[in-house]
C-alpha cells in the first residue's frame, strides 16, 4: 500500500477521476437497468445516502491496490487486470450492501438487484480504463512520431519475438532513440509471419541479404541491425550475422540483457561476445540482498576483475566503497567511472600496496568493511616464472596481510580470487594462489572452531575461475593488436586448450559465492570453482577473431606458433584428483574440498619463507613451497 507521505498532486487528481468515474459507473448502471422511468428517480434518494459512503469505502480499495500511483503512459496488462480487481471488489461491496444492509432493514427488498450490480461491474472497468488506455495511446503514438522523424536510421532487428518486443518498448518510452525498426528476423520459425508491436517479422536470420536489397529496391535502405540476445545464441550463428553485415556495410549493435540490471541501450558488438557459451543465469535479487547497504572494500580495484567487482557492488547497492590499488593510473581509472556513474555510494579511493601490512591494517581498521574482495595479484605465468620473490610477495604475504587485517576489523566476509592454475599447480602464479587458499582455508576453519555463540563468524573463502575475456594481459586483446597491424597472431601451442568467460559473468558468480558462504546454511565449503563451461582450443580462438575481422587466416593473417612458455601447461583443470567436489545447488558454481594443513603447521611455512625472501633464497623458497604443496609439478628454474 502507497504512503500517504509519498503522494503528490498529480495521485489525488487521478484519485479524484477514479471517484468521478466510480460514481458515474454507479448512476449509469442505474440508469441502464431502470430506463430512466419511474424506478429510477424512487432510488434516487437512498442511491444519493448512499453514494458518500461507497465513495470513500472506493478510495480506500483503490490506495490498497495501488490504483492511484500507476504512471498513466506506461499502463499495461498487470495494470489492466488491477483495474478488473479494483471493480472486483467494489462489485462485492455493493453486493453485501444490497442483500444485508440494504433489503432486510430498509425497504424490504433489494434495492440494487443481480442485473444493475452486474452491469456496474462492465461499466466501473470500462469507465476506469476509458481514459488511461485514451493517454497511453496518445502518449505512445506521440513517442512512436518523434522516433520516426529525429533522423531515426531504418533497423533491422535480429532474434526472437521476446526480445525484440523489450527492445520495441525500449523505442517506444524514449530509452532508446535514433532508430526506427521496420522489421524482425528471428531463428524460430513460430515467429515468422507475425507482428511484433505492429513491427513485422520479415523471415529467418538467413534472410538478412535478402530483406536488405528488397529494402534498398524500395529507397529504404537499412543502415543498422540490433542483435538481441537471442541472436548470440550458438544456433542463431552470430558470427555468420557479423560477417555478413560487414560485408554489406550495416551497423551492427547489440542489446544487453536487460536481466543484468543494464539499462536497454545500444552498444557495439564486439568479438567476445561471439566466442562464449551462453551465460549462467544470475539471481541478481540474491546479490543486491547482499550487498545493499554494505561497506565493501576491494583490493586491486583499478584493475580488469577488481575494477569491474567495484562497478558491481555500487550496481547492487552498496553504502559505502573503499577502493585499494597501488597504481595512480588504474585508480583514477575507476574512480572517474565510478563518478560517471552518478552512483549514491561513497566512494573512498587509497593508493595503497598490499605487502605493506601495516597499512593495509590501518585502512581496514578505519574503514570497517562488512566484505573484503582481494583481487590484487601478480597473475602474469612467464613474469611470475622469472620473479618468484615478488609472487611470493605479492600473492603470499599480501594475501595474508589482507585476510589478518579483515578478520581484525571485524569483517563478515573475505572473498579470495583465485584461478585455476592452483589446481596441481605447475607454474609459481598457481603455487602462491594456491598457498594464500591453504591460508584462508585454515583461518576460515579456525574462526569456525573458535565461534562461541552470538554473531556467525566471519568467512574467508576463495573463488577459482579460467581465463576472462578483454582482462588485462587476456589473450584477445592481444590478437586483436596483432590483427590490428596486420599480423602475425602468435600463438604457443595447435594444441593449447582455455577455459574462457566474461570478466561480468565471473565477478557476478564471485558474489554468488559469497552469498552462499555467508547464507543461513553456514557449510564448511571455503573453496568455490566456478563453471567454465567448454574449453576453447587457442588457435581456433585466432582463427575465428580473425574470419570476424573480415579476413582469412593464413592468407590474410599468418598464425604463428611460438613454443610453451615456462610454468605453462596445455589444458587447463577445474578440480584436483585428490580434491573431492561437492554440489552446493547454485547455478554456475561447485565447491572444491583440498587439503588444508592446520594454521599452526602453515604459520611455520610462512616464517621459513620470510627468511628466505630476504635471502632471496630461491633454493629455499622452492623447497618450503614444494613441501607446502607436494603435488606442485613446475621444473622451471
């Protein structure tokens, strides 16, 4: 029920025509039923002691069902079906009045009678939607005239009629502008024939060729297809739709999917969107439910994950956002599209290094966070393979230096990412991402063990993924360079397989995880691998980025292989032969179950590797890790 506080003028006009409109449905019904003879004007006087009463009995029903505060322009079916209610119930009220109140005590008879109280219900709908539908068409057909002539470009519209009718909406309310749609081409084969908001829908996506040139025969070239996202579906071919718009020189746009919480806009399509699996399903209502309100802060938040969690949590709600990096570049990056934003949060931004304990441990103690995101890392295989101190370093001690400083400013939750590679790790990135899980994990058990009652103890979980697309140092950008100027596109391996998926998708599913570890079903799960869906094979990623671009690989663009790197391995895995898995019933997510040595044994791996650090003992370093974890696999030197 609306809040009287919450009302303004324009409520109590539409109050006052609903009131209008009740009272004439009344007196017509009347009417109607009587003929206007002498029945009519004997019921007049009890109709008119009657009417004040009803009236505001009317006004109550329509706040509770919300009548008065539906916006008239964008009135639809719920709202129509609000209105059948509304009448619904006032019918019934009349109808108690008439057989208790009415007919025993005061005429002896019924004064209403079936016939007028089922003609008032026809008439009580139609004089209350009469005048909002008359609105919405105007303002709809107002909209639609604007669109068609503020040099709207001819559009065609690529996928199914579900998600061409949102995008129809989108042109119609004003939220999306500068196009006109003159037709649809959808992969089912149901939709063919049909209109879709008065917008025909002209054939299959294999007809685009076709639909265009009859277009342009007629002196209505199309300048601009908008592929919904239907059409990056894999049976819809989006590459094949890509190519040939090239190919004829159209536009190409796409819409996001409005169940990301994105605004309907247009943007371009760009090649990783065509190279993934369809998306998990998110429950957003679940991560905003965690978030709204929070104090989050996210550790290399100028970074591609890090930066990309920030745009999420202030997305979701969060109060306030403390934003950590130790680049002054990447962090007035983020800050400045985060102010571009227009965001209520409070956002605080700190240059700052996680292997400086003592003030990572000051910032969380002014800051009090209620969730931690470390995404600060040193993540780059080869570099890693030459520099192992600083993985150590950086990955290890910061990661450990972020976990003590969370749980001493009284976090609810520390999320880790982590990757893949500390699956059998064979490189130092996966050893060290590996080491600072085994940290977590045994602090996480421990707060567990230690929890007395009161509030839940704090979580600090880890979250493992593959590759993401468009990351910094990702492998499509790269070629994407490489094609840029005109080759070669390097590759290391024929048979180099990865896992991929987008940088949203996998923050989005970081979260998730973050709800279940902190949800009412407190388990003991602190590792959680994300669903990577099908491993790509690198040089058909190279050859399809490359066919996108509109040339031919190995004519256009040469492939070259380059050989292995060191602490590379050819196919990725997503769990350990000795770590056994569990369901954990959220979509896209499975929880992993490693060792994990006690903290008191961790605490004396952690005070070897200081002093070999600042030996920069590298014999040293290798065997405490090795024995930390046995299944390490790496020989690089």
């Amino acid at each position: 029920m609306t809040r009287f506080s919450h009302l303004t003028l324009r409520n109590f006009l539409i109050a006052l025509h609903d009131l209008l409109a009740t009272a004439a449905a009344l007196f017509a019904a009347f009417y109607l039923r009587f003929e206007g003879g002498d029945g009519f004007f004997d019921r007049l006087p009890l109709l008119f002691q009657i009417l004040p009463y009803f009236l505001a009995f009317s006004v109550v029903v329509f706040f509770i069902f919300n009548l008065t505060t539906t916006k008239w322009r964008f009135i639809s079916l719920p709202d129509a079906l609000n209105i059948i209610r509304v009448a619904t119930v006032l019918t019934v009220a009349l109808l108690v009045l008439d057989y208790i109140f009415v007919a025993p005590n005061v005429r002896g008879a019924f004064f209403l009678g079936k016939v007028t109280i089922v003609l008032y219900w026809f008439l009580e709908i139609s004089f209350l939607s009469a005048l909002r539908m008359a609105y919405r068409y105007f303002r709809y057909t107002r909209v639609r005239r604007h669109a068609r002539t503020d040099d709207a470009a001819p559009t065609l519209l690529i996928g199914r009629a579900a998600d061409a009718e949102v995008l129809l909406r989108g042109i119609e309310s004003g939220a999306i502008k500068r196009i006109w749609p003159v037709g649809v081409l959808s992969p089912s084969s149901s939709d063919r024939g049909q209109f879709i908001r008065t917008v025909p829908v002209l054939g299959g996506i294999d007809d685009v060729e076709d639909v265009i040139a009859d277009f342009a025969k007629r002196n209505k070239p199309i300048a601009r297809l908008v592929m919904t996202p239907s059409a990056f579906e894999p049976e819809a071919r989006p590459e094949s739709i890509l190519m040939r718009a090239r190919k004829l020189g159209v536009i190409v746009n796409r819409m996001p999917s409005l169940e990301s919480g994105d605004t309907p806009r247009l943007t371009a399509v760009a090649v990783e969107d065509l190279l993934l699996r369809p998306s998990e399903k998110i429950d957003y209502a679940r991560l905003e439910a965690l978030i709204r309100g929070k104090a989050v802060l996210v550790t290399g938040g100028g970074g591609s994950i890090g930066s990309e969690i920030c745009e999420r949590v202030v997305a979701f709600g969060a109060a306030r956002l403390l934003i950590v990096e130790n680049s002054e570049p990447a962090l007035y990056a983020i800050t400045e599209a985060l102010a571009a934003r227009g965001t209520a949060a409070a956002i605080e931004a700190r240059i700052a290094d996680i292997r400086d304990r003592e003030r990572i441990m000051r910032l969380m103690a002014e800051f009090k966070p209620d969730i931690v995101f470390h995404a600060a890392a040193l993540k780059h295989v080869p570099i890693l393979e030459r520099d192992w101190s600083e993985g150590v370093k950086t990955n290890i001690f910061g990661s450990i230096n972020v976990a003590d400083a969370a749980v001493a400013a009284g976090a609810e939750a520390m999320v880790m990412i982590s990757t893949d590679k500390a699956i059998e790790p064979v490189s130092m990135l996966g050893l060290t991402k590996r080491f600072a899980e085994m940290y977590c994990q045994a602090l996480d058990h421990d707060l567990a063990a230690g929890a007395r009652g009161g509030r839940p103890p704090m979580r600090l979980i880890s979250v493992r993924f593959g590759n993401v697309l468009a990351s910094n140092g990702s492998v499509v950008p790269k070629f994407k360079a490489q094609i840029e100027a005109g080759g070669p596109v390097t590759v290391t391996h024929p048979e180099m397989v990865r896992y991929f998926m987008t940088i949203r998708e996998a923050c989005d599913l970081v979260i998730t995880a973050a709800t279940h570890a902190l949800g009412t079903q407190r388990g003991d799960v602190s590792v959680y691998v994300l669903n990577m869906g099908q491993p790509v094979k690198i040089v058909d990623l190279a050859e399809r980025m490359i066919r996108l671009s509109g040339l031919q690989p190995g004519y256009d663009i040469e492939i070259v292989f380059t050989g292995m790197r060191p602490g590379e391995r050819l196919h990725e895995i997503l769990f350990a032969s000795e770590e056994p898995t569990r369901e954990i019933g959220v979509a896209g997510i499975m929880a992993a179950q490693p060792n994990e040595p006690p903290m008191q044994t961790l605490r004396k791996w952690i005070a070897a590797l200081e002093q070999a650090i600042a030996r920069d003992d590298r014999a040293t370093i290798r065997t405490i890790l090795k024995d930390a974890v046995p299944e390490f696999g790496s020989t690089a030197a």
